[in-house]
C-alpha cells in the first residue's frame, strides 16, 4: 500500500511539475518588437540591404533594448517621410535616435539618451573660422531636406548651402575641394576617418549644437513607456549604451 501511494504520489508530483514548467494551453507567445529604421540612414546608423537592416548602431541599440525588455526585435526600413505614419499605424512599435520636435505624432517619447553633435569642420587649408558668423556668404556643405537651425539663426541670409544627397557626400566634397566647410555630425564623421574612407586635415571643428535623441513609442506598442525607460536607464547606468556607441568611433 505504502509503495502503490508513493507511486502515485511520484506521478501527480511530476503532472504538476509539468503544468508549472509548460505554458498554459491557447497562451500566445510574445510577438516581435518591430523598429523602424529610415531607408535612407548610413553607417554607422545603419546598412541596408534591399528590405534587411544588415549592421549599425540602431539595431545594435534596438537589439539591446529587446534584450532587456524580453522581447526579440525586428528592424524594418522604412523611408524617412513615411516614418509617422507608419508609427502611427502600428507597423512598428519603436523609433530611436529622434527628438519629438522632428516627428509630428501622438507618440510616447522615451528619456533623452541618445548623444551627437553637430559640427561645422573646416578644411585644414582654407583660414579657420573663430565663429560661426564668420562663415556669412561662404558655401558650406550640407544634406538635402535637413534643417540646420542654429546656423540659420546665426546667418540668417549668410547661411549658403550646397547639398550633397547624403551626409556621406557631404564629407566627399569637402574632401575633394569642392567646398571648404561643411555640416556633420560627429558620429559621421568619427566613424569615417575610423574606416580609412575620410583623410583630410581639419581645423578644430565648431560645435554648433549638441542633442540627446529619444526614442519614440508607437500608441499600438506592447511595451509601455515606464519599462522602455528603465530599459534605457539599464544601458546607461551598467556603461551598456558606451560601448555601444564606442564600436562604431
């Protein structure tokens, strides 16, 4: 009798192991975060190849954030003027490396995180520049459909641009001559003369402004805003994000 009770005993102790080990009958698994990612965005933000985010900096961080989160990420490229929509829509769940003030929306934006600057670099053989207004009426370099702000402020009419259709190019003409100053982004800039795709001399570079990016939240997004901000919190605090970004310097 004893044995015959220990027996089953043993079989309704591992029955209910099972049941707490098994997920629950009909449970759905968690589904993928998707991460839009802009079509036209370069090392060392991202490359992209036909419709696969393949490498760079935003799917290394959405890969992070996934990881503390719980969730596998996705990145899907998408082009820059349909970004909103598509948050809006629901066919992602997250943007990073944006400001509210860039992208209209009814959208939950994270905890500013996210470092770069923008920088004016001047070519070491033209006479440096001790401010910004000392660049009046000269053509300096920039990227078609974006705006520079500060610059304008400080020039007003003085501000001559000559756009290159990415910012790739943009450090291509400066470094064929073809103007003498020019707009980058620190990222951009760093990550070039690391790959041995950008030479040339400068001066010291003006900083014009400097901006921590956010991430933003589709109002379809499983994840709310209070777990994607400790999420970021993580990566910050434990040198996660540093490290990140010291890959692609």
């Amino acid at each position: 009798m004893i044995g015959a009770w220990s027996r089953r005993g043993r079989r309704w102790l591992g029955g209910l192991l099972g049941l707490l080990l098994c997920p629950l009958a009909g449970a759905e698994p968690q589904r993928p975060l998707v991460m839009l990612i802009e079509t036209s965005a370069l090392m060392p933000q991202a490359r992209i190849e036909g419709d696969r985010v393949v490498e760079g900096l935003h799917l290394d961080l959405g890969q992070a954030l996934g990881r503390r989160l719980g969730r596998e990420v996705q990145a899907r490229p998408v082009p820059r003027k349909r970004l909103a929509e598509a948050l809006q829509r629901g066919e992602g769940d997250l943007l990073c490396d944006y400001q509210s003030d860039w992208l209209p929306g009814a959208f939950a934006w994270s905890k500013p995180f996210i470092p770069d600057q923008a920088l004016l670099v001047t070519a070491a053989t033209a006479p440096p520049l001790p401010s910004l207004t000392a660049l009046a009426g000269q053509p300096v370099g920039t990227v078609r459909g974006y705006v520079y702000p500060e610059m304008a402020d400080a020039l007003r009419a003085g501000f001559v641009r000559d756009d290159a259709p990415d910012a790739v190019v943009n450090l291509q003409k400066l470094e064929l001559g073809r103007v003498k100053h020019a707009l980058t982004g620190r990222r951009v800039l760093e990550y070039q003369q690391r790959i041995g795709r950008f030479h040339l001399a400068l001066h010291p570079p003006l900083v014009v402004s400097e901006v921590l990016a956010q991430c933003a939240l589709s109002p379809s997004s499983p994840v709310g805003l209070v777990a994607l901000n400790a999420a970021i919190q993580g990566l910050v605090a434990d040198g996660e994000l540093n490290r990140l970004f010291a890959k692609y310097r």
